[in-house]
C-alpha cells in the first residue's frame, strides 16, 4: 500500500527556460538535463488518500436519471469496475474498485507515460537505433531491422516483425520481414513493446516495476498498488523480450487517466514534463494510415502507444480525446472536452469475461447523453 503523503523532490528553474529545453528535448532527442518545476496550475482538484464524490450530479451538469440508464446498462456488461472522474471528482462508479488485477495492454501506455522523465534527462534518446544499443534477438535482427529507433518501437513503427513472446496483437497481418523502412508504416506489434520496455530497463538501470512505484504510484497516492503483484511472462523461446504486464486496481488505473488529463501535473507539482504528456497522446500516426485497413475504419489512429480519436469521430465531446485499451475489456480515456476521465476493467484471469470495444463505446456514449444540453462544448 503506498502512502499519498510520500513527498518527491523537485528542483525549480524558470518556467521559460523549462519550456525552451522540454521542447529541443522531446524533439530532438537531446540529452540536456532538464529537472521537473512547480506546475503553474494549483487550482485544480486532487485526489487525497482517497477520490472526492460529487454528491449532486445535477451540479455538475449530468442527469440523474441517465446517469442510472448508465447503470442499468453496464449491469448487462462484464464489467467489474467502473468509475468516472470529472474536474478530479467522483461522478460514477460500479463494482469492486480495490481489486488489483491484470491490465493487458493498457501496460503499453503506462509505459509511455514512464518514458517521459528520462527521455526528458537525456537518460534515454528516442533517435538511438537499436544497432547502436546492441539488440538483437532468437531469430537475428536484419540490417534494416536495425535501423529503428527507440521512436519507432514506441510508436508502433518499426517495420521489425520478429516473433514476439506473447499474443495479442496484429502481426498475422504483418507484411515481409525487411519489406518496410523504419518510421513508414504502422503495425501493433509486441515485438516493438516488449523491446521497448527491455531498453527502458537497460537505459535507466531500473526494474520496470521499481519505477512504476516511485515514478507513478507513490507520487499519484495509489491506494492499492502491490509491487509483488507486478510480473513479466511471455514464451522466451519466441523470443529473448517477456511482455512486463501490470496489476492496478480501477481507482488507480483513473490516477493514471487523471494525471494525463491534467498533462503530467498532480497538485502543484509537474510529475510528468508537460510537453511529453501532450506529445503521447497527439496523433503520430493518423486514422488513414493506419495498418491492417480494418482499422482505417475504427474512430482511432495512434500516438506514442496511446490510442487517439481521429478523422471524422474526433470532434464534439471526443475531441482531443483519447484512451488505453486492453484485452477483455481494459480501459483508460481521457475526454479533455468533458474535463473527464473514465476506468474500466473486467478482471481476468480467472474468471473469463470480456467487454467488446462497442460495449465500452456504449458507456462512453450513455455518459455523453447523460450531461445537460448547457454543458455540451
């Protein structure tokens, strides 16, 4: 159990020069020491050792009523946590909040959000390429394989189509080995993943896990996250990077969601660099590039292993949104135009349940229905 009063050291210096360094920083891959400041923007609400309720929905500008359509709905679905954060309060919440439980591939997005303050220190630099860092792997590494950046495993562009330990992702469709330059086009691979969390660890000398703790969990006053419950697995055979899956219970996993929304601030402090949360949840690759076609006709396309609406969906309350997902119906979105975030889960394993993607947009668009026509953006 982690404390939400543990304290974390920052170092000021103006907020100029902060801005001017982050962006040749994020950009450029420059290894130039940049310390985190005091975040300008303290009027906001926090979470404490606990999350705020909103006792009147009304005030907030949502329906009562609806909001129990909502309810209605989501007992029909296999969720088993569900909780809905707007202005850093409580609107919704469903089922058992505290249950710790494995994420899928939300873990991609958290890892992002990791990334952030060593890319930041020049600890990691996004244009090494992996020839440069020495990885390879069962089946060898092409030449043109190892031409791919740190970019492009973390944005899903690498054109490295190498076995991955675990399933899961897209790469019964993925085209020839060595067929595609590095940054060119997108493939959800784990092959990128996993190597991406292996460089993590090799760069920054640190467990995954470790970091997790003192990067995320003491800092956001996680109230359930259980380091022992953190651990790797995947078919080290197929090959030599496990996939580094991640345990959180749905109330931490809207700390997360809550410290993106507020980009990379928690109550007075900048826990991630402002300009790395705006840069993993922009789009890099957009809607109509991306791979195979089934999904140019989805509403997303993909940033720095976040995925953002995009094309014709993207405007209204969706816009500027965007969300972790994961197998069997494991959510994190962020709605900046409804100042709201929402945590789904539905734990596996052991019980096998599973909540579609257009289960999930059912509840999205149920609490979108739910706000008061004089609150719509």
């Amino acid at each position: 159990m982690i404390s939400a009063k543990t304290s974390i050291s920052f170092r000021n210096i103006s907020s100029l020069l902060t801005a001017t360094a982050l962006l040749l920083l994020v950009f450029s891959g420059s290894a130039t020491a940049v310390k985190f400041t005091e975040a300008k923007n303290v009027s906001s609400v926090y979470p404490g050792e606990t999350w705020e309720r909103i006792k009147d929905p009304s005030s907030a500008g949502y329906s009562i009523q609806k909001l129990e359509k909502v309810r209605e709905y989501v007992k029909t679905l296999d969720t088993t946590g569900l909780i809905v954060v707007v202005g850093g309060k409580v609107l919704f919440e469903y089922g058992d909040l505290k249950e710790l439980s494995y994420l899928a591939s939300v873990r991609k997005s958290i890892l992002a959000i990791l990334y952030g303050k060593y890319v930041t220190d020049g600890t990691i630099r996004l244009n090494t390429t992996l020839e440069e860092l020495g990885i390879t792997d069962k089946e060898g590494l092409l030449p043109v394989e190892r031409k791919a950046t740190i970019d492009h495993l973390i944005t899903a562009r690498s054109g490295i189509y190498h076995p991955a330990s675990n399933a899961g992702d897209s790469t019964a469709y993925a085209p020839q080995r060595g067929s595609q330059q590095p940054g060119d086009y997108f493939l959800y691979n784990n092959w990128d993943f996993n190597c991406a969390g292996y460089i993590f660890e090799m760069l920054t000398r640190q467990v995954i896990y470790d970091t997790l703790e003192h990067d995320l969990a003491v800092p956001l006053g996680m109230q359930d996250f259980d380091r022992l419950r953190q651990r790797k697995s995947g078919n080290l055979k197929r090959s030599r990077f496990p996939a580094y899956h991640i345990w959180l219970s749905t109330r931490d996993m809207a700390r997360i969601g809550y410290l993106m929304l507020r980009e990379g601030e928690w109550n007075g402090r900048q826990i991630i660099p402002q300009v790395w949360a705006r840069k993993i949840s922009r789009i890099k690759t957009p809607l109509e590039r991306m791979n195979p076609e089934p999904y140019r006709k989805s509403s997303f396309g993909y940033g720095y292993m976040w995925w953002i609406w995009d094309g014709p969906n993207a405007v209204g309350h969706y816009k500027g949104g965007y969300t972790a997902r994961g197998a069997y119906g494991q959510y994190i979105t962020v709605l900046p135009a409804m100042d709201m975030v929402i945590a789904h889960k539905t734990a596996v394993p052991p019980r096998k349940r599973s909540v579609r993607s257009n289960q999930y947009m059912g509840i999205i668009e149920r609490l979108i229905a739910a706000r008061t026509e004089s609150r719509n953006p």
